[in-house]
C-alpha cells in the first residue's frame, strides 16, 4: 500500500531570500553586462556560466548579458579597434575585460607584443569607463604545456604568465578590480595534480574547458558578492516523509527498497555543459550552488538514484548509504542535470550570446557592392532583429522545475535490470569433446 505525505513551503521564500540578497550583489536591474575578450569570453565559457548563475539565482533580476569577441584573432589590439560595434554600442554599465591568452599568438615572448598589448588593454579600460561602467580586469588562464611539447618548449605558460602580470600592474594603475584567473587555474592544477580527469583546457593545452571556465566563474561571483543558493531534500527512509526548502515535495513508498520523491517548482539545479563525471567537491563554484539530498536511516549498502519519467528510469547515478544520511550535491546526477527546464535555460542563453557573436562577425565583413548594399543593410537588420529575440526569450524562461527521483537499493536495482534481459538459451546437450594425445606419447 502506498504512502503518502505532501510537505510544501513556497518557493516565494527561495526567491525572497535572493531578492533580499541583491542588496550585497553588486548587479541590479538596470545593469547591462559586456564581457569582451578573446578566447575566454566567446562562448560558451565563463560568461555563459555566470550568466546561467545568475538567472537561476536572482530570477527576478533584469541584467542584461552579452558576450563578444572581436575579430578575427580575439587580441586586445583588434578588441581597441572593434570597441564601438561590440562594446559602446550596447551602453554597458559593467564591462568585463578578458585579453591575453590569443595575443601571445602561441609564441616565444615577445617584449613589442607584449607592449602593444598593455597599451591596448589600457585604451579598453579608458573607454570602457568613460561610458561609465564598472570595469573588471580578468587574466587570462595558465595554458597546460604538458598537453602539447611545443608549448612546453617555448615555455607557453611562463609566456602568458607575463601577460598576466602586465595586467595587474595595469589594473591596479587605473584602479579596476582584478580577477586573477592565471594565478587560480595554477592553484587548482597544483591540487588536483594527481587526478588526470580534472583538465583545465581541452586538448591543445590552450584553450579553457569547462573545468577551467568554472574557475574563472567563481572568481567573478566571488567577487560580485553572489549569494549562495541552498536547496535541499530530507526525506526519512522509515518514517516515508519528506520536505523540501523551496517548492513541494510529495513522498510515495513503491516498496521496500523503493522510495519515489515527487519534487514540484523547485529551483532548477545550476549545471553547466560538458561538466561529466566531476563531482561537485571538484567543481569550483559548487559554493555557491548546494543541491544537497539527505535520507535519514537509509539502511546500509549502496543506492541508485534516477529520473522516473512515464513509469520508466533514466540518469541512474550510485550513491553509498553513508552519503545520503550525511547529505550528498546531487547538482551534477544524471537525473538533475537534464532537466529539461535547465537545459531549455541553458539553450537559449548559449543561443543568444552565439546569435550577437554572428552578428558581430557580419559587420565585420567588408563592404559590399553598391548593387548589394541594400541586400546587405537588410541582412545586417535580420541579423540584429534575431538576436534581439533572442535576448527577450531568456527572461521568460521557467527558473523552477517539476521532477520525480527515484532512490532505489542497489540490490533492487540490480535485479530489475537481470529481470528485464531476455532469457538466455542453451543447448539441450554438448557434444562430447575429444581431447588430443599429450604431444611426445602415442595413442593407446
């Protein structure tokens, strides 16, 4: 016999909560966010994450997000050039500056480059505060040169570490706030030394991951005052009951080893894409962001926890009964990141900053021919019309979601799944096998 119990509390008091928070986070309503640089800003990195935060948690928030790079190298110099189309022309009020890791071109240091580069970013930080927004000075991160011998070689790292350096002093010079990156990725790779599934880029050793942009996106949410969002599930095992901080939650007992937790407008997890395998211990803004399961007197052994969706599991991810009586992140199952709401929020952020990055390439394009301008003006048009819907989708988005788990024994599950095989068949009898004479004696 079923048993159930329905616990509620709003999800007005989740959503209060943030809105009381704004007064400590540095972003309001009327702020219009640029992060302009080269291969740490273009999406989806950082600004992606940040932003996906930043809706989840301040879902009231008005802040308008827009990620570019400049073209077609991604260097401060082409970032000085290009600073009136990418940057003054949306009427930022916070600009997040992040040059230095295209500018080095992937070469020995090079005293004139590096020159040339500390007088761009000096430029940007001029303009950018003469618009009259608050600027942000991010380094760029430390490359992996173990990932390529070449990088190695010329001692990459060292190279843009220079780079980082340079804007330090330039940042501390004109009095903006530095988000130290470089110094961070170095950090997190010396504690993570001995675990080879933490990468910081992908495969050319240059580019960040989503590993490494997660370090940047804790930096800046350090340094804008974000609050933390704290979302949890209690359940107990024996008593069939349950509650939830934000939202409803409805416990039923499918059997013995079987409970099924209906979870109903509750906060969507905050996941960013490609994140795998990571757990959250290893994941560096998961401060900001605890989703946190807790099952008293579960019984000992090992648990699996999945998405139940028209009778049917899908997400499974194990857990050890000793995690789930102490309280387990369960932001990064299976179950939590494919959300179809989250997903559908992330979606349509990552759509929009690539619909302005197009656009941002297309005026880049050389002027046409006078029997195509009016073609041209027309497409530019459609271009800027797209991605302005794009931008008002986002707004609109569910930041809550409905999901039902199913935190099953390890055991059941185990042997529902050889319950659901297909049988196997064998032969009515083998036939008899002769087995050859012992090489060096003859047959008797």
């Amino acid at each position: 016999m079923k048993r159930v119990l329905v616990l509620a509390v709003a999800v007005g008091a989740v959503w209060a909560a943030a809105s009381a928070a704004n007064a400590a986070f540095v972003l309001t309503d009327d702020d219009r966010v640029v992060f302009y640089g080269g291969q740490g800003v273009e999406p989806p990195t950082f600004g992606l994450q940040v932003e996906t935060f930043v809706r989840v948690r301040y879902p009231r928030l008005k802040t308008w997000f827009l990620g570019q790079r400049p073209q077609p190298g991604g260097t401060a110099a082409e970032g000085d050039a290009q600073f009136d189309p990418h940057v003054a022309a949306w009427k930022p009020t916070v600009v997040v500056l992040c040059f230095g890791l295209d500018d080095p071109a992937r070469q020995k240091l090079d005293p004139g480059k590096l020159d040339l580069f500390t007088g761009s970013m000096r430029k940007l930080i001029e303009k950018s505060k003469t618009l009259g927004a608050r600027v942000w000075v991010v380094t760029p991160p430390c490359p992996e040169v173990s990932a390529d011998p070449r990088l190695a070689e010329i001692q990459y790292d060292e190279c843009v570490g220079q780079y980082a350096e340079a804007l330090r002093k330039l940042a501390k010079e004109m009095e903006a706030p530095v988000v130290d990156w470089y110094q961070a990725s170095v950090d997190y790779r010396t504690a993570s030394a001995n675990n080879a599934r933490l990468r910081l880029t992908t495969g050319s050793g240059v580019e960040p991951s989503p590993l490494g942009a997660a370090v940047a996106t804790n930096l800046i949410l350090r340094a804008w005052q974000a609050e933390p969002l704290k979302f949890t599930i209690r359940a107990d095992w024996s008593g069939d009951t349950a509650e939830v901080s934000a939202g409803q939650i409805e416990v039923t007992r499918k059997n013995e080893n079987t409970l099924i937790l209906s979870l109903k407008d509750v906060p969507l997890p905050w996941y960013a894409a490609d994140r795998g395998g990571i757990l959250a211990s290893d994941w560096p803004p998961t401060p900001f962001y605890e989703y946190t399961l807790q099952i008293e007197n579960a019984p000992e052994g090992g648990f699996i926890i999945s998405e139940s969706v028209g009778g049917k599991t899908r997400g499974g991810k194990p857990f050890l009964s000793k995690m789930l009586r102490e309280g387990w992140d369960i932001s990064n199952v299976g179950p939590m990141t494919g959300t179809k709401a989250l997903t559908d929020l992330y979606g349509a952020i990552d759509r929009k900053n690539q619909s302005y990055q197009r656009l941002g390439a297309f005026r880049q394009r050389p002027s046409p021919d006078p029997e195509l301008k009016e073609a041209y003006e027309t497409q530019a048009l459609a271009f800027r019309q797209y991605a302005d819907g794009t931008a008002r989708i986002v707004p609109r988005m569910p930041r809550s979601t409905d999901i039902v788990l199913q935190v099953q024994t390890a055991q059941a599950a185990a042997e529902e799944a050889r319950a659901t095989l297909p049988p196997t068949t064998q032969p009515a009898s083998q036939p008899a096998v002769r087995t050859p004479p012992t090489a060096g004696r003859g047959a008797e």
